[in-house]
C-alpha cells in the first residue's frame, strides 16, 4: 500500500493500516528533490508498531542502471 507521509497524521495512519493489515506500507508522498525527513520518520514509527514498511528514495531509483532512460 502506498501512503502519504505527513508527521501530522502519523496516528491515523497507523491506526488505518492496523485495521485494514497490508502486506507492506511504501510512505510515497514527498518531493524527491526535497529531504524525506517524513517518509524517514513514517517507516520509523510502522517498524516500532510491526507494521511492514518499505522506503523507496527515487532519485537513486531513477539514476541506477536498472531504470529506463526516458
């Protein structure tokens, strides 16, 4: 599941993905030319709560090899 990642809503996130149990939450809602500060302090608090989080920085994404040159 993707998320938003806004440190004001923290709370309601985790309470949505205890309910709703997705296999892996991927915060996705920033700026990548920005910190991800939030996305950082997101997958912090779904670790310290079980729940399975992945964080995925798009500018290394974007500039391996594996990503298609457009």
């Amino acid at each position: 599941m993707f998320s938003a990642c806004f440190a004001d809503y923290y709370e309601a996130y985790v309470r949505a993905f205890k309910r709703l149990k997705p296999n892996q939450v991927i915060p996705f809602h920033y700026d990548i030319e920005e910190d991800l500060d939030e996305a950082r302090g997101l997958k912090e608090r779904l670790d310290r709560e079980g729940i399975n989080s992945r964080l995925i920085e798009l500018e290394k994404v974007l500039k391996s090899k594996k990503c298609a040159k457009f």
